[in-house]
C-alpha cells in the first residue's frame, strides 16, 4: 500500500532543505505510522532514512462570496512528514520530468 501521496515541494520546504541539504517533505497517508513512511521512502528512493517527523493538520472551513451568494466548504485535512536522511544523501524530485 502506497503511503507517501505525494513529495512537498514548496517555498518553505525549499528553505529547510537549503538550511539542512538532508531534509525532505512529504504529504502522507493519514492511518501512516514513522515505520511505514520510513520503508517506503527508502525503498522508492534508494536511501537511508535517520529520523521521520510527522505533523497532522485538521481541515480549515472555508467560504467565499460570489454572484450566486456565498459559498462555503472545507478544506481536506491531511497529514506531513519531514524525513531526515543520513549525512550525505540527497533526494532528486526533478530528476524524471
């Protein structure tokens, strides 16, 4: 079962990963455990996972007004992980576009 959705690839990710070159993000299956984002990450990027840190956010309500009147829904909650790999190894998401 496929636990990592998708890399997080944004300006403050970007920043972490300049500061500490070992750092990665991604966004996760909600019911993913440390173990299970660990294995996968190593096993489809062929690297050495040290630490997972993991962060669950909560769906925000959300509502906008528009000709028809206002419109209200929710964001998706969901769920991150910021991965640590060992001193030297490096992610490349750009590598296969």
């Amino acid at each position: 079962m496929a636990f990592i959705l998708r890399p997080l690839v944004t300006e403050k990710m970007t920043k972490i990963t300049d500061k500490r070159p070992n750092r990665y993000g991604f966004i996760v299956r909600p019911e993913a455990n440390k173990l299970q984002i660990q294995e996968e990450v190593e096993r489809l990027y062929n690297v050495t996972v040290v630490d997972v840190n993991t962060m669950k956010y909560a769906g925000k309500r959300v509502q906008r007004y528009t000709k028809a009147g206002m419109v209200k829904g929710q964001k998706p909650a969901f769920k991150k992980a910021v991965v640590t790999l060992k001193e030297g190894e490096t992610i490349d998401f750009y590598s296969n576009i």
